[in-house]
C-alpha cells in the first residue's frame, strides 16, 4: 500500500476530527506531508478545537499505529479506497467535500456501475413495496445499481426489490462495518457482501450514532445519477437525501401518494418543489438516459 494512502488511512482514524476538519487539513496540505510540524497551537487554532478534543487528536496523529488496523482490514476483506485513487467513485468526487477514504466490501466494481439512489420512510409499507416491484425491474434491465441506506422501511425495500429482480444493490452505512445497524438488518448485509457492495466512509470500528445518518445520505446521492423518493413523511430523512441530489445537481423523482397519508406529505412536496412526478419507470429513465 503507498505511504500517502496509509497518511489518510491514517489520518482517518484519529479521534475527536470531524469531517470538516479533516477536509480542511486535506486542502491545506494534501500529501500530508506538513501537518506533523505545525506548532500544535496553531493547528487547533486552524481546527478549531476544544482543548481536550485537540490533545487526543493529536497524539493519534503522532503516536496511532495503524499497521494492526491494515491487517485486521485485510483478514476482513475491507477495501479501503483513497480520494485520489482511480477506483474513487468519480461522481462521488465532484462533491462537495468528498469522503478521504472510503470502506467496502463486496464487489467494488459496482462503483463504476450507473445508479440510481431509492429512499423514503423508515415506516414505509406494503404501497412502497408495490411501487418498487413496479418501477425497479426496467431499470435493473439496464444495469442501473440501486442504491440506499440498509435502514428499515424504505431502503429494506430498495435493496430487497435489486436483489430480488436479479439487479445489484449498494448498501451506504451510518456507521463501521463492524457495527451494523439497524441490527435486524445484519442478515441482509451479509447478502450484500455477496456479488453486491456494502460501502461506508467510517472506518469499521465506528458506533453509529444518529448525526451520521444524515451525513451517509450525501455518499447517497453522491455516488447516483438521481435520487427516487418512494414514500414520505414531510420530515423524513430521505428528504435530506433529495436535497443533497438538488445541491449536486441530480436528477430527484418522487413518487405521488394519498393526500390523506402522512406517508405521502414529503414525496408530493418534492413534486410541488420541482421534483420529477414518477408513474412508471419510463419517467426515470427519460431523464437518466437523455442526460448521458
């Protein structure tokens, strides 16, 4: 593995650094190369950090061996992919502050794969679950990946429905790989390991925690051509997942539901914002289609 991949490796996995401090340790010195010898007053001042924080980043700077971590990564057959690699997604890369590092496992080469990201309500139901079987199977003919979140409800759905129809899934996780979460949802995970692609940008021993899951909805949308919003609620994190889309310049579909279902508050405000209203797949695949 080159030194640089292992500085971010790394880097990666110092306590007490959030993901803006890290990208801006990455834009000032992107080989890694100067932050050691700063004086480390004025790399908290840089970070902007509490005391304590700053003093157990910074001995992990200096003193983590991350050598253990390699090894144990590789016995668990976890991929780690660096921002400059080729293997980087390269929609992922033209983000807005793109992930160092990313963690897989499964078949990476689903990164190269067109996708599209399917979302909604962790309490969606039987109507989503209709609504996937019927608007999935066109676009798995066309080697589009489903992508989603491994949660409960709709993004259960998404990845039942890929794999249910013969297509690929990419499952994007709020927390490490050794903390799969939801819990219930291990036993699908370890299907996705198998010829599909479990994929985060923590690394493996990261306890999910609730801030993270909106964080994972941008690698969401990060990685797809557009973002379909199966059922609703108008407060519902997928919602977060569309906005991303909209910031990167994606493609948002939402599917319409009853007036009268909270399920449906948050898919019909997307169409009164602009998003594309979805009836059959032909809608999704205009869009994604002409686009190339």
């Amino acid at each position: 593995m080159e030194p640089l991949k292992i500085k971010y490796i790394h880097l990666d996995h110092c306590r007490g650094i959030s993901r803006v401090q890290k990208m801006k340790i990455l834009e000032f010195d992107p080989l890694l190369e100067k932050i050691c010898r700063i004086p480390p007053e004025t790399l908290r001042a840089m970070l902007h950090m509490q005391k304590e924080t700053f003093e157990r980043f910074y001995e992990d700077l200096l003193h983590l061996d991350i050598k253990p971590y390699l090894t144990l990564y590789q016995k668990k057959q976890i991929r780690m992919t660096a921002r400059f690699e080729p293997e980087y997604p390269p929609l992922l890369k033209e983000t807005y502050q793109p992930p160092a590092v990313l963690y897989s496992i499964g078949n990476i080469s689903l990164l190269k794969n067109r996708a599209l990201a399917v979302v909604g309500s962790r309490k969606a139901g039987s109507y989503a679950e209709k609504v996937a079987d019927h608007l999935l199977p066109p676009l798995i003919e066309k080697q589009f990946a489903i992508v989603s979140g491994l949660a409960r409800g709709a993004d259960s759905i998404a990845h039942r429905a890929a794999m249910k129809y013969g297509g690929k899934t990419i499952a994007v996780l709020g927390s490490g790989f050794f903390h799969i979460y939801p819990r219930e949802n291990i036993q699908m995970a370890e299907k996705i390991k198998q010829g599909h692609l479990l994929l985060s940008e923590y690394p493996p021993f990261t306890r999910p925690e609730k801030w993270r899951f909106p964080e994972r909805n941008r690698i969401i949308s990060g990685i797809s051509e557009g973002v379909l919003v199966l059922q609703a609620e108008k407060r519902s994190g997928s919602l977060i997942t569309a906005d991303y889309a909209l910031q990167e310049g994606r493609e948002v579909f939402s599917v319409p539901g009853n007036v009268l279902d909270s399920l449906s508050e948050g898919t019909n405000h997307l169409i009164q914002q602009g998003a594309k209203l979805v009836t059959c797949s032909g809608d999704i695949l205009e869009e994604l289609l002409s686009a190339r």
